[in-house]
C-alpha cells in the first residue's frame, strides 16, 4: 500500500496526517495513537496487503509528531476529539472502523459518544483507560509537576531511563515510542496526563473511570484488546464484570500492534471482515 502524508489546517494549526488514497464508498480504518505517540505506532498496516481495500487513516494529534507545532496551546480531549471530527468531515467518510490506542482509547471512546450520526461501525480499543488501575505514566507526570520537577522526570528519568534503557531492552516497541517522545510537546503530554488522570478517577465507587462508563455504553460492535503482560488484574476483572468483548494477547506490553504485530493484524482483519 502506497503511504501518503499531507496536512489538514484546522484553525490556526495543522494536523499532520499518514493515509493511503482515499477513496469514496469504502470503508476507513482510522487510527489514534496515544500519550506521547505518533501515528509511527501503526506504521505496519501500511506494510499490511490485505488492508489495500480499505482507506486508512493514521494522524498525529496535535501537540504530537509531526503536528507538536502548535499554535493554540488547545490539547484536551475534547479539542482532540473536534479535530478528529474535522478530519473525518474533510473526507466525507461514513464508513468508519476506529482503532485507538492507551489515550487514543480514551480519546476515540469519546469520539464514539459523540458521534450523533453514526458514522462509526465498529470499535477496536487497544488497552485505552477503562479504570483507574493502569494510568501510572500520567500518575508519574503529575506527580513530577507538583513537585516542580516535571521537565527533569519527563526527559530524564521517563525517556532516557525508563522508555529506552528500561523497557526498550524488553520490548522493540519502547524504541519506536522513544522516537515518538523526542517530538511531542512536554505541555502537551504533561496536559493530556493530568486529565488522563482527572477522567479515569472521577467516579465513586470500586471503578472510579468515566471513560470506562462511557466504554461500557457504546452499543456499536466492539473489542477490547490487551497484552497479558500489561493490563492489570483490576482491569480484566472489569471487563468481565461488565461482559465486554475482549481479546487478549499472551506474553504481549503495551504496544502489542507493535510487539504482536502479525498476530494483532491477523485479528483486525478477522474483526473487520465479519
């Protein structure tokens, strides 16, 4: 598949975005990636044959990639969510297939909630916030900013220590988001962890995620991915609690589109062809 990369200018900013030719009456995936990602997190569909016959869109949100120079300042959810719809409008697509991933999860279970027409068909949230039990990078981020030493956490003991030397010894996809984390805004990523956190404890109760109650009152067809060596047990107890559709990936971090590539493509392709 032939990638393309253009922008589209929403305001004052411009959402850089990778696709194949788009094309009217077929279906779109639309991938979203999460904190401190870029759209390089979905870089193997584009490698992928069997996805030639449907459009395929991967932008890097504001703030983030090869959109991080902004203009506004504007990165909460909400303005995430107006651009994707703006994306979405500037195409006429109405057909869509979502994928999101960590905060994209979160972000994309709000573009659902918003979408009065219909638009979306199906959703594939790959480990975004459901509870309370797996937000401890934004935990960390805030916690370094309160104690006014956000710039010295963030690219010295979160990139350099944690993602590269740390993770990025287990897992392949801890080097490609390391790439990712050198041109994402610090502000942004510091904006989107503290309301990470704010959305997904707000509630009373055992599960404390507003993003998760919403997750839950989504009637369209819907999956729940996650690599066993990441989600917590909370989490999983949640999805079986509430009856979710899940799939899980063994032996599979964070970024299992990346780590399982083959085996996480192989079960898209099934989801969607159904």
């Amino acid at each position: 598949m032939k990638m393309q990369e253009s922008f589209l200018k929403i305001g004052d900013d411009y959402l850089f975005f990778r696709s194949n030719e788009m094309l009217p009456n077929r279906e779109t995936l639309l991938f979203v990636h999460g904190l401190g990602e870029s759209g390089l997190c979905f870089q193997e569909v584009f490698e992928d044959k069997r996805f030639n016959n449907y459009n395929v869109l991967v932008p890097d949100l504001i703030g983030y990639g090869r959109s991080s120079n902004s203009e506004t300042g504007n990165y909460n959810f909400d303005s995430h969510v107006f651009r994707l719809s703006k994306l979405i409008e500037s195409y006429q697509i109405n057909n869509i297939i979502l994928i999101g991933h960590s905060m994209g999860g979160d972000i994309t279970t709000l573009l659902c909630k918003e979408d009065r027409e219909g638009l979306i068909k199906k959703y594939v949230n790959i480990e975004g916030d459901i509870t309370q039990f797996d937000i401890f990078i934004s935990n960390q981020a805030v916690k370094a900013y309160e104690e006014n030493r956000f710039n010295e956490w963030f690219y010295d003991e979160f990139i350099n220590s944690e993602i590269y030397e740390s993770f990025g010894k287990n897992y392949r996809s801890c080097r490609r988001y390391h790439a990712s984390l050198y041109f994402c805004r610090a502000e942004t990523f510091l904006s989107n962890a503290q309301e990470l956190l704010k959305r997904n404890t707000s509630l009373e109760g055992q599960y404390k995620s507003e993003i998760g109650s919403f997750y839950c009152d989504i009637e369209i067809s819907k999956v729940y991915c996650y690599g066993t060596k990441s989600l917590s047990d909370e989490t999983v107890d949640f999805l079986k609690i509430n009856n979710l559709n899940a799939k899980a990936f063994n032996d599979a971090f964070h970024w299992l589109m990346i780590d399982k590539a083959e085996e996480f493509y192989d079960f898209l392709f099934s989801y969607i062809s159904k």
